[in-house]
C-alpha cells in the first residue's frame, strides 16, 4: 500500500482493502524458518516482517535514557523495569531528566525523511513505547505511580508534566521535518479495566495526551497510538484528543465495542489477539474470527487494517491460519477503483 493509498484508508476515502501486517518475534522465525520463508512468498500481499530486540538478551539488564533499569528474562522481547529511579521522591528534585535532542540522530533523521518524500513514501516519526503513562511507572514503580494518582499527589502532576515537556520537544522536530504522521505507544488497560478510574485517566492523563496529540492534527500530522488492554471507557477521550489511527486489542475489548465506539470515528488498526485464539484455537475458529473483525469494523472506504504479533508458543499451523484468513478476506470491502 502506497503512501496515498494508506492516507486515503485511514481518512476515509479509500477503496476499502484491508491492509494486513504480521510480526514474527525472532525466536519464533528461527524455529519456523524454513516454512516462514515460504509462508512470506506465499502470502506475499501480506507484510510478514521479523520482529523483536536484538540487543536484549535473556539474563542482561540495560539502563535507559530516563535512569530505568531494564531486566530481560526471554531474549528479543521487552522486559522489566527493576530500578525506578524516582522510586524516592527525594530524588526528585535533583532528577535531570534526558535532552530531547539526544533523543535521536536528528540529522540522520531529517536526511532519511527527506529522502523517503523524494521516493514519494510514507513519513513517520515515532517515540517510546510506554511513552507517558508508563513512564510514571517505570520511573517511580507501578504501586507508587497508583497512590500517586489516588491521593492527588501534586508531585505526580510535576512529574508527567516534565515528561510532557520532553516529548513536544520531540514531537516538534519531527513536525518541523514534515512528516506524514507520529506514532505513539502506552498500555492504558488491564485485561478487563483500566488501572485507575476514567474520571482519573481524565484528570492526570488526557491533559498531556490532548496538549501533544491537538499540536500534532493542528499541524496537518496524523496521530498513531497503540494501547494494549481495555480502553473502552475512554475511546471517545482518545479520539478528542487527537489520535487519528487506534490500535486496540480486538477480544479485550470486543469487536462489537469497538464498532459502537470507534468504526468511522477513528481509523481502526487493530490488533489480533495473541494471546488465547490464535494460540490454541482451531483453524475454523482463527478465520472465523478474522472475518468477523473485517465484516464489522472494514467499510467500502477504508477505516480499517490488522496487525498481528506472533509470540513464542504460537504453533505453524496457526500462523498459516491467520494469513490464509487475512489473505481470503482482506479484499471483502474492496472497490474498484
């Protein structure tokens, strides 16, 4: 899907085809390589890509820009925050927190997108995952980030207001370059709620995500966040704030859900669960579900495409499953052009 075709999808102007992507987590590759290699030629409409960190390996520990540092259990994959650096709040008055311009190679950067607007691509910016409401929690520990919030310490609101100030700093740069969209990342839900209440989601979060989200739309600059777990109760907050692309989970939040709230409201990449069908379901089960996620979230013009991560335990046969099933139906709501 080219660069004009994916911003058509997601404005609501394109033909309907349901772009579908996978990523394989390394040491899955690795144990399938040989049929991944012929599952990717294949299905080649789909996007099958390898995922995961190479550097984090099981048994190290890494410190981030913020202070945090990180354990690693399972080689590639994310891990652990095991020091929290304002676990004190002594300590924060003399946290010095990381310079947004050594948040990247921005001369790199701005060659590389420059290059990509030539060849007539897509541009995109990106930051951390766990990007704000993660942060307080790597930062000071998730028990001390949820009494935080429930006593109202003014602290916390000191805290993510700091960590606020660094990503429109980042964000600015990559508005200044001129790219296409920001993709942003944080695990708001639980598996059936929200760690603290909407009303405080409302109260501490929102203000920092309408102030970085509204700069970008006021900017011409599309707004990506992905969130894994329940976000029911604050979908409609997500989208007046600015996020013009959603990627939520489908069964922790239900397809019908989703529809109610968020079909033609926002752009829809949703993520395939990975966690209980796609894992020990049947085949008839996995298409099943595939399509009923594009019969009640596609359209004629677009609004929707798949995402799906492909973790260790997750057997051959259900990875040829899902792309058979993204591949019979991704076409369903297509127009011609």
């Amino acid at each position: 899907m080219n660069r004009q075709q994916y911003l058509d999808t997601i404005c609501f102007k394109g033909n309907g085809e349901v772009n579908c992507s996978i990523s394989v987590y390394y040491p899955v590759w690795k144990q399938f390589e040989k049929q991944m290699e012929k599952l990717k030629e294949q299905f080649s409409d789909i996007s099958i890509s390898i995922g995961g960190d190479e550097t984090r390996k099981a048994g190290t520990t890494r410190r981030d820009r913020w202070g945090c540092l990180w354990s690693y259990v399972q080689d590639y994959l994310e891990g652990q925050v095991v020091e929290h650096p304002l676990r004190d709040w002594n300590s924060f008055r003399s946290y010095v927190p990381p310079a947004p311009e050594d948040y990247a190679d921005w001369k790199k950067t701005e060659s590389d997108i420059r290059e990509a607007k030539r060849r007539g691509e897509l541009t995109s910016g990106g930051v951390e995952h766990g990007f704000l409401f993660l942060k307080l929690a790597d930062l000071r520990g998730f028990e001390n980030s949820m009494m935080d919030i429930a006593v109202k310490d003014p602290r916390i609101v000191e805290l993510i207001n700091m960590i606020t100030e660094f990503w429109m700093a980042v964000v600015k740069r990559y508005v200044a370059m001129g790219v296409d969209m920001i993709g942003f990342g944080d695990d708001l839900g639980l598996q059936n709620a929200l760690p603290i209440s909407p009303s405080a989601w409302r109260e501490f979060i929102k203000p920092a995500y309408k102030k970085i989200f509204s700069y970008c739309r006021k900017n011409n600059v599309h707004v990506g966040l992905h969130t894994d777990g329940y976000i029911l109760d604050i979908i409609p907050d997500l989208i007046e704030c600015g996020v013009s692309i959603l990627n939520p989970q489908d069964l922790v939040n239900g397809i019908d859900n989703l529809e109610r709230l968020a079909k033609g409201r926002v752009a829809i990449n949703l993520d395939i669960d990975r966690q209980k069908l796609t894992v020990f379901g049947e085949k008839q089960e996995i298409e099943d579900h595939i399509c009923s996620c594009i019969k009640t979230l596609g359209s004629p013009t677009g609004g929707l495409s798949l995402i799906w991560g492909v973790y260790p335990g997750t057997p051959i046969e259900n990875i040829e499953a899902v792309l058979s099933s993204m591949d019979k139906y991704r076409l369903y709501w297509k127009r011609e052009s």
